[in-house]
C-alpha cells in the first residue's frame, strides 16, 4: 500500500499486474480506469476525459494540463 496520497503505479506495473488473477476486478482493467478508481479525489469531469483517452499517456496528460499532482514513487519524500 503507498503511503503517497498523489500515487498512481506506472503504465508498466499495471500491465505487468493485469497478469495477476483478479486484479483487474478490484482495479480497473484498462489504465485509465485504475487512475479513476485509485484518484478518487478527481471531479466527474476530469474522470470522463481521462476515460475517454485512447492512451496512458494521454490521461496522464490530461493529470498535468490540469495541474493534478500524481507520482509512480509510492513512498511519500
């Protein structure tokens, strides 16, 4: 569990964690669901543009255009 309230694991964890049997039931089965689901503090509006991004990249983007902090560290400092 992070200690860093602004984590989100990477593209490349996620992948490699989707492999996992049920994993993706509990955090979502594209990346751009897990951010939604683990970023709970996100408004409606900014969830809908991220889950309507095509790439991770993209919602990670959308994360920085509005100023959203996020992090791949899970430590927090």
């Amino acid at each position: 569990m992070s200690t860093n309230p602004n984590y989100i694991m990477s593209h490349a964890l996620f992948d490699q964690l989707s492999d996992v049997y049920g994993f993706n039931d509990h955090n979502g089965n594209t990346y751009m669901e897990h951010i939604t689901i683990v970023r709970s503090d996100l408004s409606e509006d900014i969830k809908e543009q991220i889950l309507l991004c095509k790439t991770p990249e993209e919602a990670l983007n959308i994360m920085s255009e509005n100023e959203i902090e996020y992090t791949h560290d899970c430590v927090d400092g």
